[in-house]
C-alpha cells in the first residue's frame, strides 16, 4: 500500500479527492492548519471540468437568501486574494449588473433588495435609467434600470485554478493527478483508507470535492445523496473593443455576459448542453445555446455582428434546490462532503474551502454553512 | 428541407465521389463545400482550367459526374456543428441553417503541416499549397525574389507546375533531413507496386534542375524583413526575398471529427499525425459518421476518390440499400484498386519524415493567431502542463481564430519533444463546435 | 512575388485605389497579384499580417470587406468594384453600431 512520504512525525493526514476549485481551495486551508499533511486525487488534472472554464462570476448580486453569509465572507475574501494565494487571480470588481427589461422586473429587483436588507446585507442596490446606462453604455434603449453590486466583479478561472495549485504546493499539500478512487473503507483505529487504481491512502479525514462525480464517492460508502448533474453551455467571442466593464445578468432571462481583459466576450447563462458523466464528455445544443445568443444580441445590439469563436459545457453538480452539500457523511464518520455548487461555487470556494478545512480539522466552523447539510434532501425523502 | 439521407461535407475527390455514388444508389444527398467550385485541394477549379494532364483528366470526371448526379450541392457553405443523432449546422449566404442526416460522410481532406521557422509570421511568407491554390484558380506564378524551402512530393510538384507555366524561382531549399532514402528503401519493395508514384518523383527533381533552378540543401533558414519579407537566410547566407513558400507536407483535417464526442482518433507514427479511427469501409468510432479521403489519413487524390465509393456503398448498406454481400461483391474492384493506390505510402512517409519540432527555437512562433512562441509552450510544459488543452490554458496557444488548425500538429510535437516522451501518449487540442466561427446574430437567429 | 499568367477583366478597390481582378477569383488571390501582402494588423501585437494558406484554415488574409470586418480574404470570392480595407486590430464598432 501506498503511503505519504511525509510521514515522520505527528502530522494528521487528510485526502481531498478532487482537484477542482473547491477541493485545492479546501487542500490549501488545511495544509496551512498546524499538524495536518494533505493529499489531493484527481482522477484527471487539475481543473479539468468546471472549475477551469466556468464563467469567472465572483458575485453575491441575486444568490440564493441562504448563500449569502458565505458569499459575503467569499467577498472578502476574493478583495485580499493575493494575499491567500499569492496571485490577483485576474480578480476585478468591475460590478455585477442585472438589467430590468419590464416593469415587472423592477419591481422584482425592489422586492429583492428588500429582502437582502432584512437579513442585515446591503450590498445589493436598484439603480434607475440613467445610471444603468452609465454602466453599460452599449446597452439597449428598451433596459430601464438594473439590479447592481458594483463591488462584485470577475477572475479569470483557469488563472484561479493554477494559482490555487500553486500555492497549496507552495503550503506543503501533495497533488497527485491521473489517480482514479475507487473506494472508501473504515479501519479498526478510525481512520479511512481511500482505495484507487493505484493503491491507498489512508487519512483520518477525507472531503469528497469531487463535483459532478460526488455522489458517486458518497455511494461507496453507502449514502445515498440525490444530486443532479448539469452542463452549462458558454459561448466566447473574438476580441472587441472594450466596451463594458461590469459582468451583465438580467433579471428575468437567463443570462451572464462578460467581456474579459482580452477583449473577447463570455456568454453564458446556465443554457444546458447534454452531459454523459461516466464518459466525463459533455455536447454543446447549438438550438439551446441560441437563446443565449439572441438575449446577448437584444441587450447588446452591438454583438449581431460579433464572431463566435468556441463554445463549450463544463459538466457540474446540480442540486435540486441549487444550493451546495456541505456535511459530515452519515454513513462514514471523517468522510465530509463539498459538492452540487449547482454553476455558481466559484465564488464561494476561498470561503467553503476554508470553512470545509475546519470540519475536517475540528469537526466544526463558525463560517455559515449550516443551511448546506445534505440532510435537507435525505431526510425529507 | 429537414431531413436528407446522406450529407457529405467537402467536395473533394472524395467529396465528390461519395455524393455520385448514393446518388447513384437512390439517396437523396446534400453536399456542403466552404469553396466556390467543386474539386477541393487538388483538383481546385478544375472545371475552369484546360486539361493539361492525367490528374486533372481525373479531377475532371470527377466533377462532370458530381455535376451531373443530381446531390443538392451547395458551394460557399461552412459546416460548424454537428450534434449527436445527426443533425448538422452550417453558415451560407450570412445564414446559419441545420439539417438532420442518416448518415453523414466527411471527406474534409488535408492541412499543409506549419513549417514555423524564424520569421514565419512575415508578409510574404507563404505556404507552397497557398501558392498551388494560387496557380490553379488565378494562373499565377511565382517570379522575381521568390524561393520554395521544405520537402515533400508537393514541393516537387508545385516546383514543375511553376517551370511548365513560365514561372521562376531563385532556388528551392530543401530541408528534408540526410538519411531519408536509407530509411524508406524498406518499404521501397512494396511502393513499386504502384511505380507511377516513384517515377514521377524523381522526374520532377530532374525537370528543376534542368530548368535552371538550383537545388541546395540546408537545415536552418530563417526569415527576415521590417513589416514584410525582405530576405531569407540559408545556413548564415543572406539572399534578397520577397515571397517564401513553404511545405513540410500534409496533415488529415480532424477539426470536425475531433469535435464529435465519442469519435475515437489515434496516432498515426508512420505520417506522425493523428487521424481518426476508421475500419476499411470509412466507419468512425460513431454510429453514422463516416470519414473519407486524406481527413482519415493522407493517401492522395485516387486513394480518396476510392474511399468515397467505398464509404458511400458502406452507407448503402447501413441504411438497407444494399446486402452486406451485395456491398463486398459491387467494391470488389474499387477494394483492390484502393489497397493498390495506397501501397507507396509508407516509402513516402519514410522519404519525408517532418522536420523535427525539437530544434524549433525557443523565440519562434508557433501559434500565429495568439502570437505564442516555443519557448513559452516549453515554459508551460516545465510548468507541469502534460497536453496541448493545458497549454492552451495557459499560454493561450491555439484559442485564436484558427482554433489550432495550423499550429496543431507544432504544438504537439513541441509539447512531446520537450517532455521527452512518445507523441501517441501527448493529448492533441481538443476542438470544440462552432469549428468555423459565425456571428452571434446568425446563431441567434436560430433560437426563434 | 506573383505573375498573372492570365488577364484580368474588372477592378475592386483596396485601401482607396484601384486594383485589377477577375471575377470570381479570391479576394486574396487579386492582393496578392497587385502585390499586396499585408492584409490585416494583428489584435495582440499590431503586426502585419499576409494570408498563409488561402484555403480557410489560417485566419491571416482578414480584411474588412464592404463593411463587413474580420472577414476571410481567400474565401471571399470577387465582383466587380467591391471595396477592401486592411483589417485593423480586433473588430471595432462603427458609428452606426454605436449604441452609447
């Protein structure tokens, strides 16, 4: 059997299986915690699904009620990134923008910011015309006013990704890539061996960040945990000028537009391709993907005549609430599960890394996850 | 129209050999083809040009045949989707259309290899098959300030077909690395099966010769101008240039097969490029999808005009037209002129291996859209990136307008040597759909 | 550079002057024949640019063509008198397009 080097001395050990965001995130917080040695596996390489190409939205505008505690601290944390991981991660707070089409949809954005600052936030504020316009000048006559978070902004995934890496590698966490686990097992002095395709590690702890691929690992151990799957569709464009700073959503379509430093455009919106899991393949709908492009074109006139120049889907796991799962396993004490971010974790994963990190350290954290726990959709089944 | 038996893309000789034959076989087929005239690469504006010779007596019944088989062709049309189950989309006259097909046939033929030496990126710098294309639709030739450097049969033979017009160049550079007959005299024994190959080969070299046009090999040439090419250096010497044609031979266009989730490609080590997975009928890894032509491998134009009656009595068959017996019997000839075509192959590829990517220079470009040089693709490399989708990541290499096509095989074969390991086991650029770019307008126009 | 071995019958234009072609031909091809070799400046450098391929796959023969940008000289096929400009840099709006 396969050990970790490192193990003189009375380092406690722990395995991440997942090198996405949310499993390099976790790795890096605990390795930073005194005593503990982590492993992360990963059946591919680093960042090979979601993680490295979703669309970069670091967002708190319109979350979920229950998600935005973390997203606050995400928040913060995301201002101060390089000095987590050492690289500005090509984080902007150029705002995040959702634009009122109706009348309906501003009076939705009212209720909205009602409700957010009853929980005690203020971040999210309705702006009118005018100032829509001021933001987004190449937007549409017919957008009358907008949903805004003008401190929220965007990072470069893939960018993220590495620089994550990095710095786990720099804290001491062991990356091993092409490692397939196959199985988890209990042993008689309470630690888990992780068994893979290419022998075991054994772990006092073990997170499964393993994303689309999650439920499967909770499955070894006999937990069953209903999680879908999806594929959301991107398109991105050939460069244009610069012509809007902020990341645009709208409040009742299905939207996420953003033009990047290199002047090309990602367009997304959570658009669903067609995913095949066991292949770990995903297709894009060019039908589908369409819509993303006619709302694009309707609120930007001045994209009709962009070129499309790739499209793509990142296969992630999709709540049914869409809301993540974070939580000690039922079934096997030290297994804790971090999945089912449901296309909108990447925000959130300096800020459910480290809260993960402390389940596994001291079976507890004051960071607000508590609303996440799977037993939401296990026990009402 | 929503629905056709057979879609063939590429109006190639194998193109256009498919469509013929279902046509032939009852099919209702729609041909798509980005150019203006049927002929693909090889036989480009056949119809316009006056036979000259037994290639373009070929090209030309090809395409009578094509003309008169009654597929609903459409020129100038660009394919950039094709989902599971069939269904195909395409850019023509500035708008996006789709269409479900039985079964699709794609006979999408080559890519010139890129040739990146220093200076590459220059106006002026161009590829020999550029030139080709050039000669064929518009009758131009080369003159003045003009070279031709690489290797390979093209070469030779645009070489002949600038001379037999009345053109000129300075000199043709050949940078074929020492040792190539040694190597390919192995498979010399099986090449003389289809001997027309081997002697004509080596009557072009002579016909250059005699023409004037020196011959001088070298192993560095590097390409130099402010803005444009102004000259060419040949091992350390300087001569005065203006136009810079390239070959270092051809390569099987994957996008579209790369592209299809499912669709299995392997390392082909003999042609050092990859190539879909294909059994001899042209069936891909994926139920429907047939491949033909040099896109499933490079075996010149008779070899595709072959493998697209081949694949077309294969769809035949598949779709209930013909018996499995019935399919073996009527290819029975078409089968044995296909495997005789194909047998001087493997002479070739030994003769002509391509210049290796290890001795390209670190400050060389190789992807020309991103402007990404070797040295930043070994830079990634030492950073830990195994593949051609990690590099890509981080140095942007192959995300450009071109999406990988010209600097796909490079970047591979950089990636490989730098790590030191087999090609085979270097993941290659995966493609994603759109493979051609369209606007946002012209797919929005779909979702209505 | 290049020698037409075959006579021209129409003219387009070119960054505003007169160039000879034939109908039909590539866009490219035409350029390439008045000896023009510089089709577009690059969006990430500025550089000049020529067509390499002139088969579709390279992306180096851009130019804006009768308004429309980014667009594949050697796909594009000639009428008499349309008008071609270098294409500089990455797409950019014209006024029209202008929404602000």
């Amino acid at each position: 059997m396969a050990r970790t080097s490192e193990s003189a001395g009375p380092m406690k050990k722990a395995v991440v299986i997942g090198g996405g965001l949310h499993g390099l995130s976790t790795a890096l917080h605990l390795q930073r915690t005194p005593g503990w040695q982590v492993t992360v596996l990963e059946r591919r390489h680093v960042g090979r699904h979601s993680s490295g190409v979703n669309a970069g939205g670091v967002r708190r505008l319109g979350r979920d009620l229950r998600e935005i505690a973390l997203s606050v601290v995400s928040a913060e944390m995301w201002a101060g990134i390089e000095k987590i991981v050492g690289d500005d991660c090509g984080f902007r707070a150029t705002g995040q923008v959702k634009v009122a089409e109706s009348p309906a949809d501003m009076a939705k954005n009212e209720a909205r910011v009602a409700a957010v600052k009853a929980l005690g936030w203020s971040h999210e504020e309705v702006v009118d015309q005018a100032e829509v316009r001021r933001l987004l000048p190449a937007v549409a006559p017919h957008v009358i006013g907008a949903l805004v978070t003008r401190d929220d902004g965007s990072a470069d995934p893939m960018r993220t990704v590495m620089a994550f890496r990095r710095a786990a590698e720099q804290a001491g966490v062991r990356i091993i890539e092409g490692v397939a686990v196959t199985g988890l097992r209990a042993t008689a002095d309470g630690t888990i061996i992780v068994e893979t395709d290419q022998g075991g590690h054994e772990a006092e702890r073990v997170a499964n960040c393993a994303g689309a691929w999650a439920t499967r690992v909770a499955r070894m151990v006999g937990e069953e945990i209903p999680c879908g799957v999806k594929a959301s569709m991107m398109i991105v464009t050939e460069r244009l000028p610069p012509f809007c700073d902020p990341t645009v959503g709208a409040t009742s379509r299905s939207l996420s537009f953003k033009q990047v430093a290199n002047g090309t455009v990602v367009i997304g919106g959570g658009h669903q391709g067609v995913n095949d899991v066991a292949a770990e393949t995903s297709t894009v709908l060019f039908g589908s993907l369409a819509h993303a492009a006619r709302i694009s074109c309707e609120l930007f006139p001045v994209m009709k005549g962009a070129r499309m120049v790739r499209s793509w889907a990142g296969i992630e796991a999709r709540t049914a609430d869409e809301v993540p799962i974070i939580g000690e396993s039922r079934a096997m004490p030290g297994l804790f599960h971090s999945f089912g971010f449901s296309g909108h974790g990447f925000q959130l994963s300096p800020a459910a890394g480290a809260a993960v990190a402390e389940l596994l350290a001291r079976g507890a954290t004051n960071l607000p996850i508590a609303a996440f726990h799977q037993d939401r959709f296990t026990r009402a089944a | 129209m929503s629905e056709v038996d057979i879609l063939v893309l590429g109006a190639g000789p194998a193109g256009m050999a498919a469509a013929t034959e279902a046509r032939a076989r009852g099919f209702s087929v729609l041909v798509l083809d980005e150019n203006a005239r049927p002929g693909g690469q090889v036989h480009r504006a056949v119809e316009a040009r006056t036979v000259k010779d037994g290639q373009d007596r070929d090209g030309a019944k090809l395409a009578a045949a094509f003309r008169a088989s009654g597929a609903d062709y459409r020129p100038d049309a660009t394919l950039w989707a094709v989902e599971p189950g069939g269904k195909v989309f395409w850019s023509e006259g500035g708008a996006a259309r789709s269409i479900s097909a039985k079964r699709l046939i794609l006979c999408a033929g080559a890519t010139e290899r890129p040739v990146p030496i220093p200076g590459w990126t220059l106006p002026g710098v161009m590829t020999v098959g550029a030139a080709q294309i050039a000669l064929k639709t518009a009758g131009m030739v080369p003159e003045g300030k003009a070279w031709i450097a690489g290797q390979g049969p093209l070469l030779w033979l645009y070489a002949n077909q600038v001379v037999a017009r009345g053109g000129t160049v300075q000199g043709v550079i050949d940078l074929s690395p020492p040792g190539g007959l040694a190597r390919a005299a192995w498979h010399l024994p099986n090449a003389l099966r289809a001997p027309e190959y081997l002697v004509k080969g080596l009557a072009w070299q002579q016909r250059i010769r005699n023409a004037g046009i020196p011959i001088r090999r070298a192993t560095r040439l590097v390409a130099e101008g402010d803005g444009r090419l102004e000259r060419i250096v040949i091992d350390g010497w300087s001569r005065p240039a203006d136009l810079l044609l390239l070959h270092d031979g051809v390569v099987p266009n994957t996008q579209v097969t790369r592209a299809i989730p499912g669709c299995a490609h392997e390392w082909d080590a003999g042609q050092r490029c990859w190539r879909p997975t294909l059994d001899e009928w042209g069936n891909t890894t994926v139920e429907g999808v047939l491949v033909a032509g040099d896109s499933g491998g490079i075996g010149g134009a008779k070899v595709a005009a072959l493998a697209g009656r081949l694949a077309a009595m294969e769809a035949a068959r598949a779709l209930g037209r013909l018996t499995v017996d019935q399919r073996n019997a009527e290819a029975g000839r078409t089968r044995l002129e296909w495997k005789r075509q194909r047998a001087p192959r493997r002479f070739l590829d030994a003769l002509f291996p391509p210049l290796p990517e290890a001795a390209i220079e670190d400050s060389t470009i190789i992807c020309r859209c991103e402007e990404v040089t070797a040295g930043r693709l070994r830079g990634a490399v030492a950073l830990g990136c195994l593949g051609a989708n990690q590099t890509k990541a981080f140095t942007r290499a192959g995300m450009g307008p071109c999406q990988g096509r010209i600097c796909g095989p490079a970047v591979h074969g950089v990636i490989a040597a730098a790590r030191g390991v087999d090609p085979a086991g270097v993941d290659p650029f995966r493609t994603r759909f759109p493979t051609k770019p369209l606007t946002l307008g012209e797919l929005a126009a779909l979702a209505s | 550079m290049f020698r037409r071995t075959e006579p021209t019958d129409c003219t387009i234009s070119w960054e505003g002057r007169d160039i000879p072609a034939r109908a039909g031909e590539s866009l490219a091809v035409t350029l390439l024949a008045a000896g023009v070799t510089a089709f577009r400046q690059t969006p990430v450098t500025g550089t000049e640019r020529g067509p390499l391929c002139l088969m579709g796959a390279c992306f180096d023969c851009l130019v804006e063509l009768d308004g429309q940008q980014n667009v594949q000289a050697c796909l594009a096929p000639v009428r008499p008198g349309m008008v071609a400009a270098m294409q500089r840099g990455a797409r950019h709006f014209h006024q029209s397009e202008d929404a602000a």
